[in-house]
C-alpha cells in the first residue's frame, strides 16, 4: 500500500531543494507525481494538457518529415514523449541542468519515463539549456528543426537570475542560430500572453504567435490557464 504522500527523492541543488513525490488521490486512488523546487511546486502529473501542447503547437508549425527536436527541460516528460508520438520525428535531444531529473527518467519512476527512455530517438543531456543556447553552434555541432522550451514560469519570471537574458533579442538571436532555416521555437508560459515579448520573437524570428491553452483545474474546480508562444524563422 503507498501512503497518501511519498517522498521518491530528495537532491539540494544551488536553486535549492529539489523534490520528486507521489501522493494518492483520496478521491479517485489515481497516482500524482509532483515536483517541487524549494517550496515551489515547479509540476504535477494533474496538468499536462499545457506541457503536450507545447510539443503539438510547435511541431504543428514546422515542415519537413524528418525532424530534429531539442527540448530544454525534461520535467515530467510529457513534451519530449508528445514529440515522439509524431511520426516525423527522427530525433529527440533532451536537456536538463539537474542530474536527479535525468535520473528519475533513466530509473522509469514516472508515468511516461519507459516510454521515454526505451526509445531510440530520445537522447537525455545534463547540460544548462542557457548557456548552449547562448553559444554559438560549432561546425560540428548539431542543429535542430524544432526547439521546445519548458523551464521558467515565465520570460519575467525566471527559475535563476541567469535565464533571463534568453528572453531579450540578443538571447533570442543567439538562439536561433540553433535553428535550420524555417525551423521553430515554442515556449511554454505560465502567464498570459506577455505582448513586449511576443514583439521580441516576431523581431527575431520574423513570425510569431502566442496561443492560450485552457484546461480543467480539478483543484480549484475551474479552468486554468497557460501560454505557448510558436516563433517561426524564414526558409531562406
């Protein structure tokens, strides 16, 4: 029998404690897994709706049928295992700056963890999503169709101070050179549509949109909301 709250892992980390439990539903008996980063709750297996339409909106604006995806931030799993489900996809790279996230995947503790891993595709990197970002892409180095963001709450509000240089035009300028011509990035918000922002991406990337993503919140007994933004640059 698992108790109502369990502690699956615990790992410090310099952006502070990090948490991976699973509770029961007293209502329901469904399993929920929930990761906290301090006293954050940074996800839970309760809203995925958001995270898969991340991968569903960005890959929806990409063409070609052989796609390279790089997700930044593997979380829960749930945007690297929707980009699977699309048969395009020829590859997924995941990265993620905490070694214990990877860890959890690599030991299947979560709902899509074998899905994920088992998968020849998919491709599990520690690294710091940031800072590859920021360099610029060797002639060895590889460089995608689609890049999927999931890591902050939002562009204004960041996991670490060291994230928010990404949402300006040089960060975003810098990315892009990571993408191939036509290729697209999609950002996953926890806040409405930030309109300075999206300006920023259309002044990159030369195309962008911000789409709202509403879905049940069994918590509050309403609906929530959260914001994916799709940038798309130019095939030339």
């Amino acid at each position: 029998m698992i108790a109502r709250i369990e502690e699956l892992d615990w790992q410090p980390t310099r952006m502070g404690d990090l948490t991976l439990r699973r509770r029961t539903d007293p209502a329901t008996g469904e399993l929920i897994y929930e990761v906290k980063l301090g006293e954050e709750f940074l996800m839970s297996s309760l809203f995925t709706v958001a995270e898969e339409e991340l991968s569903t909106l960005g890959l929806a604006a990409a063409s070609g049928d052989r796609l390279d995806v790089l997700v930044g931030g593997l979380g829960l799993g749930y945007t690297a295992v929707t980009a699977l489900a699309d048969a395009r996809v020829q590859r997924v790279d995941v990265i993620d700056a905490l070694p214990a996230v990877i860890d959890w995947h690599q030991r299947e503790l979560l709902p899509v963890s074998a899905t994920l891993v088992r998968d020849e595709r998919t491709t599990l990197i520690h690294d710091d999503f940031f800072a590859v970002a920021r360099r610029e892409p060797g002639a060895d180095d590889r460089v995608y169709d689609v890049i999927l963001l999931d890591v902050d709450h939002s562009p204004r509000h960041t996991l670490d101070p060291s994230h928010a240089d990404l949402y300006t035009v040089a960060g975003l300028t810098a990315l892009r050179g990571h993408l191939r011509p036509g290729g697209v990035f999609a950002l996953w918000s926890d806040d409405p549509t930030d309109e300075p922002f999206l300006r920023d991406l259309e002044t990159v990337f030369g195309t962008a949109a911000a789409h709202e993503v509403r879905f049940a919140n069994r918590l509050t007994g309403g609906t929530s909301a959260n914001t994916v933004y799709v940038a798309t640059t130019s095939e030339a």
